[in-house]
C-alpha cells in the first residue's frame, strides 16, 4: 500500500470534517457481515449524573443507569423482553455498596440477579464464562499507600494485587464496551474487563433486537455494530425441519389415553415448537400415542406469520389453531381449549398444561400422578399457597376483580397436572356460561380447582420438581429452556437414562 502511494498509483482520499457527517438513527449488519466483524455489539461513551436525592427520603443520594438488550414481544400485552438487563448504581443501591446488577426477564419474569459488588469472582468453571470471571474485584476500602507498602514490606502480602475504583464514577466521562462470546456477554469499561453475564435460559444471542439505555448519564455517543435487525423466528425456514420424523402420529388412538399435554405457545415462536419435536416429544409414549401432546397457538398480528403457521400446522398435525388474536389476557382461553381438547377429543385421564419452553419428562409425570391413590380428582404442580394479589404496579389487580386478602391455592404455569373430571367440569362450567375468567391464567385454574372442590374432594400435590425457574435435580418439569438447552436436555436424558440438567445458561 505504501508502495502505491509513493508512486502515485494510490490517491488519499480528501480530507472530510467529521463533524459535518450526520450520526445515523440505526445501524445494522446482516448475517454473513457480521460473521467477518469482532464480536463487539454496543459502545457506549457517556458520563454518569452526580447523586441525587430520592424522591420520598432525602436523606438517600440516588445515581443509577441501566443499559438492555431487548427483544421482541411475544404477544400483544407483554413487556419486550429483557434479554441482558445491566444496571450499575454507584449510590442508592439497598446494599449501601456501589454495586452493579445484570438480570434477564423472560414472559414479564425477572432471572436471578448477578450481583458484582466489588469482591472478585471465584475462578473455578462455573464461575466463569468464555474463561473471564463474572465479577471482577475493584477497590471498596480507603486503604493508604503508605499502609499498602507497609503490608507489602513486613510480608503481608506475599503478591502484588491491583485494586481497581469502581468503573463508573460521578460527573466523569466512561467508555463501555460490550461484546458477545460464545458462553455470554462481557463488558468492559475504558479499556478493562469488568464483568460477564452468562446467556439465559430462554434466550439466543439473536434475539437481541432493540437497546436502550437510561437513567442518570448524560448520553454522548451509542454504536450498535452487530445487532440483528430482524428477529430470527420470523424466518421459519431457518428453524423448520420438513422431515416426516418430526410430525405427530398420523391418527389419533381410539381408546382414552392416559395423558394429553397442551402446549401454550405463539405465533412466532417457530424454534421453540422444533425444540420440543425433536426432544422430549420424541419420548416412546408420545410416539406410539399412550400420550398425545399439542401447541395451541393463537393467531398474529402479522398475516405472513398466520400464513407460515398454517403451513406449519398443516404439516406436522400437532398445532391446535385457536381463532383469536394473541393478547396476554385471552392467554386463559387456550387453557380451556387444553381442557376441551383433552376431554373431548382423547378423553385422557390426565390433562397437562405447560409452555412452549417447557422440557417434561413424560414418563415422570405419569408415575407422580399415579401416586395419588383411589382414583381420586387431582391438581399437582408447584402450588402456590396464601399468594396475594398485587394491588399496585402492572400486575395490580383491584378489588372489584379480586376481593379478597389471598387467591386460592394455584400451580404454576410452566407446568401442572389435572385429572379428567375436573377438566370437564372446567369445559361443563364454560359452555354454560359459568365459569368466572380471570386475567391471570394459572390463577384462573386455581379458582376453577377451588369451584370443583367444594362438591368433591380434590386432592392437591406440590412438588418443586415441577421447576418454576430453570432446572433442578430430578426434576419432572424444567422451565425457560431455550431450544439449544431443550436438545441438550433430552440428549443427557438418552445417554445418561437419568434427568441432568444443561448448564449453559
């Protein structure tokens, strides 16, 4: 190159003022593109606020910024999701420290907070993530030099260590990096690693959509180098597998069978329903029709993803198409469609309800709720016993549409278990306009369960194996498992011939 231009053949191009060059509303690369970039996703150069007193107690200084990597909504009535939620507080965080805060929020449903607080991770495996620790350590004591050298020359510290501030400082200027590896996100600021957030369960780095970033900082620059600008369930080619391997048992069994599990999913979620064909719908109960399984999905609101759902459900035979618009408040409407398809349609002995981003051990959920003995009616899942209503916030739900102090005794979404007659007392109770419907689905069940057992007894199980968060040991259910972990899942269930849960968050 420099040959060229000292021979004339290369010209420099003219000199252009930056200034005058106007900063773009969006940037965005597609695929192949960003495969030849770094994995650097976001930087953000801005300066935090100083601390502010709080509204309410002026006696607390508050300084704070959160920076999100959302995704799209799933349907109508839902936050977007959280897909990386990063929030430092320099004041005002309750732990009195400077801390920072990471956390996802999966269907209106926050993570487990990582927390780094200034003390450095532990650096054995599972405290790492692509080989950086999660926390890195940086100073949170006023200790002198002169006592730091003192220490150093009496033999107190047999190695030197470096004791960093806290990155973000009040009223002065940052850089944060943010990048993608193969285990998770990392961040850095002005040039240094400060911490790394494992991917989620539920979550692929793809489905970061939209960033946005707010709070007390003063914002002078953003560049996004690498964020899709199209979610990839909205390109079901890339997630459907047109293999007959995959689609459900052509006929449906003519005797009753002895369990049938709805599956609430939407419109779009193309990966999730390949997920669950080729993992544990693949179980030997499903495929020879002992248990039948469908997703019951609602329409969208955009036509070319009805168009492919059709097409979708026209090939497998395992879609159930429920003719409403998706919205989080018509959700309990597909819990009575379960309930009607399960009585109706197979007359199964047990009912199950979960979501699309459910792993069940089908063989499990059998045997528990076979325990329950003498044929009695039955509700088993991770029950939630004296829960009470919100009465403020998003999820408020006000007098008129809920009186009392607690609701009944209700399982958990992501998964429970009904025996027969209450399904269609459910099913009675709907078609003559008698069953009450509440905005909250699960909720919804547990006032039904409540009806049912005041004119026979029913007999309620809990079990924290039907896992609300994640995945645990033995469990019979695990829930917000991404397609990448519903493979895994069923994979260590083959090989192993035991539950084992994927660790990839």
């Amino acid at each position: 190159m420099w040959e060229g231009l000292d021979s004339g053949l290369i010209t420099k191009p003219e000199e252009t003022n930056p200034r005058n060059e106007k900063c773009p509303d969006m940037v965005s690369v597609n695929g192949p593109e960003f495969l030849n970039r770094s994995k650097v996703l976001v930087t953000v150069v801005a300066t935090p606020h100083w601390a502010h007193a709080e509204k309410g107690d002026k006696t607390v200084m508050v300084t704070q910024f959160m920076m999100e990597l959302q995704g799209l909504k799933a349907v109508e009535g839902e936050d977007p999701p959280r897909i990386l939620h990063f929030n430092p507080r320099d004041r005002g965080d309750w732990s009195g420290r400077s801390v920072i805060e990471q956390n996802t929020c999966y269907r209106m449903q926050w993570g487990s907070a990582l927390r780094c607080d200034g003390r450095e991770s532990s650096d054995e495996e599972e405290d790492s993530v692509d080989g950086e620790v999660k926390c890195e350590r940086w100073k949170r004591d006023d200790e002198s030099k002169k006592t730091w050298w003192l220490k150093r020359l009496m033999g107190g510290r047999k190695k030197i260590t470096h004791d960093w501030p806290y990155p973000f400082e009040e009223g002065k200027l940052f850089v944060l990096t943010l990048r993608a590896g193969m285990e998770g996100y990392h961040i850095s600021v002005d040039g240094r690693h400060i911490t790394s957030f494992p991917y989620r369960t539920g979550f692929v780095l793809e489905d970061a959509t939209g960033l946005a970033v707010k709070g007390n900082i003063d914002l002078h620059s953003i560049y996004a180098s690498s964020l899709p600008s199209r979610n990839p369930s909205f390109a079901p080619q890339k997630h459907l597998e047109m293999q007959s391997i995959w689609k459900a048992p052509a006929l449906l069994p003519e005797k009753p069978v002895e369990l049938f599990i709805g599956i609430l999913s939407a419109g779009n979620h193309f990966a999730e329903r390949m997920a669950v064909r080729k993992s544990w719908m693949q179980h030997k109960l499903v495929r020879s029709s002992k248990v039948v399984a469908r997703f019951f999905v609602a329409l969208h609101a955009r036509k070319e993803v009805n168009v492919d759902l059709k097409k979708e459900a026209d090939y497998f035979g395992d879609i159930v198409i429920v003719p409403y618009m998706d919205h989080y408040d018509l959700v309990v409407l597909k819990t009575v469609a379960i309930c009607e398809y399960g009585v109706s349609t197979v007359a199964a002995k047990y009912i199950m309800k979960c979501d699309d981003d459910t792993f069940v051990r089908v063989d499990a959920v059998i045997q528990e709720a076979e325990k329950v003995k003498g044929g009695d009616s039955l509700y088993i899942g991770n029950i939630n016993f004296y829960h009470k209503p919100l009465r403020t916030g998003k999820w408020a739900v006000t007098y008129e549409e809920w009186p009392e102090e607690y609701y009944p005794p209700y399982a958990n979404g992501p998964g429970y278990i009904l025996s027969y007659d209450i399904a269609k007392f459910i099913v009675d109770d709907f078609e003559q306009q008698r069953l009450r419907l509440f905005k909250m689905e699960d909720v919804s069940m547990g006032m039904w369960v409540e009806k049912f057992n005041e004119t026979r007894p029913v007999a309620v199980v809990h079990s924290l194996r039907f896992c609300q968060f994640g995945c645990i040991e033995d469990y019979f259910t695990a829930h917000y498992q991404s397609p990448r972990q519903m493979i895994c899942l069923w994979d260590k269930l083959q090989r192993l011939g035991k539950p084992q849960c994927c660790n990839m968050r």
